[in-house]
C-alpha cells in the first residue's frame, strides 16, 4: 500500500487510505491526505465525501502529497541508488529489457 499511495502522490491524487502500516509513515492526516478508521465501514466513505465537497481541502492535500514525496525516506533510498548504481538503470533502459526477460 505504501508504494502505490507514493505513486498516487507523485502525480497529484489524493491519498484516503486506513490507519495502519506503511500509509502512516507516509500520510499525514488532514495535510498531505486523509487517514480512516480501519474499522469504521462509514469512514472511507466520508473522507472522499470531504474531497469531493471541499475543493481546497483537495488541493491543499494534492499540492501538500507532492511535496511530502520529496522528503520521503523511500524516495530519497532510491535516489541514493540511481546515484550510486546508474548504470544498472541504464543497461535496463538501453537493452529495452522488459519485466520479466532476461539479461
């Protein structure tokens, strides 16, 4: 769930996911998305309720995801990789190798 949210970030959606795991290292309630009650069945519901009705509350957090992303402790790992290995990036893209061929 925590990569696909930090996806979700990067390109601007706004993140409602529950209170538990990777979401909440990453999500800060009411700033960079919203965070429900894993067992409260109404919760999921209103949160995107609150986006759908509040327009700045959803660009706030849209605006607010972005940025969090680029603190993030994941994406800065993986900078720190691409730094360190770039060639493996490039001998992937270079031999236009698709998921699941290999080398």
């Amino acid at each position: 769930m925590g990569l696909t949210a930090m996806e979700a970030m990067a390109v601007g959606v706004a993140v409602v996911g529950p209170i538990c795991g990777e979401l909440m290292e990453i999500v800060r309630h009411g700033h960079n998305g919203l965070l429900v009650d894993t067992h409260d069945e109404g919760a999921m519901l209103s949160a995107v309720s609150r986006l759908v009705n509040d327009r700045m509350l959803l660009e706030r957090i849209q605006a607010n995801a972005f940025e969090a992303l680029a603190y993030s402790p994941v994406v800065s790992a993986f900078k720190i990789l691409d730094c360190l290995f770039p060639r493996a990036n490039q001998d992937v893209e270079g031999r236009g190798l698709q998921s699941g061929q290999d080398a």
